[in-house]
C-alpha cells in the first residue's frame, strides 16, 4: 500500500513542539508491557506496508510521538525518545523481521557501527552496504553534533536498518541549561547530500535566533572557504587565527549578529571564537586534501570548535558568511487550529493516524490491551 506524496511533504515544514527533560527511568512493568505491544504492532506494520513505510513513518516525529503514545508512554517527556527507541530494539528481531535497531542511549550509542556489522550480516547485506550503513551513522551523529551548533549536546543515537539497506536515524541532544532536548529525524530515501538540508525533521522546544548552521543552503558559500582554508598550508590558517585572536572581542562582536530576543550566554558558549583547534585533524585535513565540505567533516577529529573556527576566518577575512538560522522544522501537530505556524493538514494526520489504528486492531493481543492503546491515541488527537 502506497503513501500519500503530502505526508512526505509535510515533514519539511516548520515549527516546534515542547521536549522536556523528564528524570527517573520507566518503570520496568510499562517497559514489559511496551515491548510486548510493540513486537505485534510493528508485525502488522512490516506485513501490511512493508519496510520503507516503516522507516519513512519512524522519520515522521508526529507518527513516532504517536506511536510512543499507544505504547503508553508519555507523550510530553523527551525520554520518549530513548525509551521507544529501547522498546523498538528488544521488541524488534531481524531475523524475523528483516529489520534492526542499532545504538541507542549514553554508552548504547557508541555501539552503533559495531552492531551495525553484526546485524548487517545477519541480515545479508554485503560488506560494501555495511561500510555504507556504518558512514551513515557516524556522519549523521557528525552533522547535529559539529555542522550544527544550536547548543544541544548528542546524548543518543538510534540506527534503524533493514535488509535491502534502507535506513534512518533517530537521535537527540540535550541543553542541561534550560531542561529541554531536541531530536533530529534522518531518513536515507529522502538524503540528497549528508551536508545541506539532510533531515526529514528536527523538533524543539523553541526555534532560537542564534545557531551556527552550516548545513543550510546560505551557508555553501562559507563551506566551500572552509575547505579551502584547510587546503593550504595550516601555517596560514594559524596566523590568521593569530590575528583574529588579537582584536577577539571586536571580531567576535561582529561575527555573531545580535538581535534583542537571543540568550547572549548560550551563544556567547556555544559561539564563541575557539581556543582551542585540533591541529592534528588539521594536518590530516591538509593531507587528505578533501574535495567538498562532507570529506571535510568525515576525517577523525574535525570538530565543532574546528568548524566554528573555519567558519569565522571564512567569514571575516574571506567574506563567506556562514547561516545563523535555526534548522527546526517542525510542529508536533502538523500545524495549529489557529493556523500557526501553518494550517493543520487534516489529511496528513489521519493517515498517520490510521496507520497506527489499524496496527493496533489488527495486532495479535489482548481485547484490554488493544482497547487502552486506542484509548491512548484518541486521547493524543483530542489534544492536539
């Protein structure tokens, strides 16, 4: 069964949607229990749609959120997040389903090109699809980790794959000053490039004035200095770095605008001028020569102070002007009845949401269980 082409679509358009920061773990009851209802809804998903609907839903924040929601977790919290994304993970087997969750929270997250070989294999995949798959990660967490920096540090990656080698990324980071996360959506059928525009969507609580974006369109004009810069000998990028350090305040004023709604202090940490590179990753930058901006952030240890770095000296002395625009994109409620930021698109959510309805009835449980689930995603649609 095909997609409506306006679902897809839908997932570019732009707003927000509250995630905050929730302590304690879930208890382990409703852990066991999401687990089991997961393991037969995702069944009749895979059967009924197939794979790449699979993915291309979990690439939707609404239909994720939403079928968090039927699982019966709170739909609010940011720890739906890692807790679905665990639940996926133990209620998910390839072998039987032709699909993996790989990664996941803290320490799971690092684990994620390991596991990716090993389930890669069990579900056929040549070594060439693997080494692919193991890129796609690593970069993914590169991008919204050094490419973007909006002041939220990755604290979580999950990698979904399936045997024809499809994939998508669901990760999120955390801003420990204000208790809010902000979770970026990745998913390959809809990548043209890993570097300009590659998600599906990001959430947030707010859209801030003041994000270093390299991953925006404006933003090529600047990427290309950058690789530039790094082309040459790193001599050269040292004194100008020498140079900007010794009128720091003043260019630093200058280079990132200012306007009376931004938080100075989150900018003034996350933005500042950088102390500190790692002239190392410079040297192997130098070495490799690399062609574009992803063979730039793809070398071992090209950071975001490197970036930030590389993106101030383009600037100032090379006039290549990085984007400062926040790449959210996205309402948690595919839009608002007051038409803010956009009109609700009544198609698209209830496609979503009879996906998720028939799942749920056609899901081998009990009559409770199938009955609070619905209970739970007619509760979700009344508030949205």
């Amino acid at each position: 069964m095909g997609e409506p082409s306006d679902v897809v679509r839908d997932l570019r358009r732009s707003g927000f949607a509250e995630l905050p920061l929730h302590g304690g773990r879930a208890p382990a009851w409703l852990v066991k229990r999401m687990i089991k209802l997961a393991n037969c809804i995702v069944a009749v998903i895979l059967e009924e749609y197939g794979h790449e609907v699979f993915l291309r839903r979990l690439a939707d924040p609404y239909w994720f959120q939403a079928l968090g929601c039927v699982l019966g977790y709170d739909w609010h919290s940011s720890g739906v997040t890692t807790v679905l994304t665990g639940v996926l993970k133990a209620a998910i087997e390839p072998s039987e389903f032709g699909v993996a969750v790989c990664g996941g929270k803290g320490r799971a997250s690092r684990n994620a090109p390991s596991e990716i070989s090993v389930t890669g294999e069990i579900l056929g995949l040549s070594t060439s699809k693997i080494d692919k798959l193991r890129y796609a990660s690593r970069m993914s967490a590169k991008i919204d980790n050094s490419a973007i920096q909006d002041g939220y540090q990755l604290y979580h990656h999950a990698f979904f794959l399936t045997e024809n080698g499809k994939w998508a990324v669901i990760q999120q980071g955390m801003n420990t000053d204000d208790r809010t996360a902000r979770r970026y959506h990745w998913f390959s059928e809809n990548l043209k490039d890993f570097v300009v525009e590659p998600h599906t969507a990001i959430i947030s609580e707010r859209k801030n004035s003041c994000v270093l974006n390299m991953t925006a369109n404006e933003s090529e004009g600047c990427r290309k200095a950058s690789v530039d810069i790094v082309k040459e000998n790193p001599k050269k990028l040292a004194r100008n770095l020498g140079l900007l350090r010794r009128t720091r305040q003043r260019m630093l004023d200058e280079w990132i605008p200012h306007n009376e709604e931004m938080r100075m202090p989150l900018s003034r940490r996350f933005l500042s001028m950088p102390l500190n590179i790692n002239w190392k990753a410079v040297e192997r930058a130098y070495d490799f020569q690399p062609r574009n901006y992803e063979e730039l952030l793809s070398i071992r240890g090209i950071g975001p102070s490197t970036v930030r770095g590389l993106a101030l000296i383009s600037e100032i002395i090379y006039g290549e002007e990085p984007s400062w625009r926040d790449p959210v994109k996205y309402s948690f409620a595919y839009g608002g009845k007051d038409g803010v930021p956009f009109p609700v698109d009544r198609k698209a959510m209830d496609e979503s949401i009879r996906i998720l309805k028939e799942a749920v009835e056609n899901a081998k449980i009990g009559k409770r269980d199938k009955l609070l689930s619905l209970r739970r995603l007619r509760n979700l649609m009344s508030s949205m």
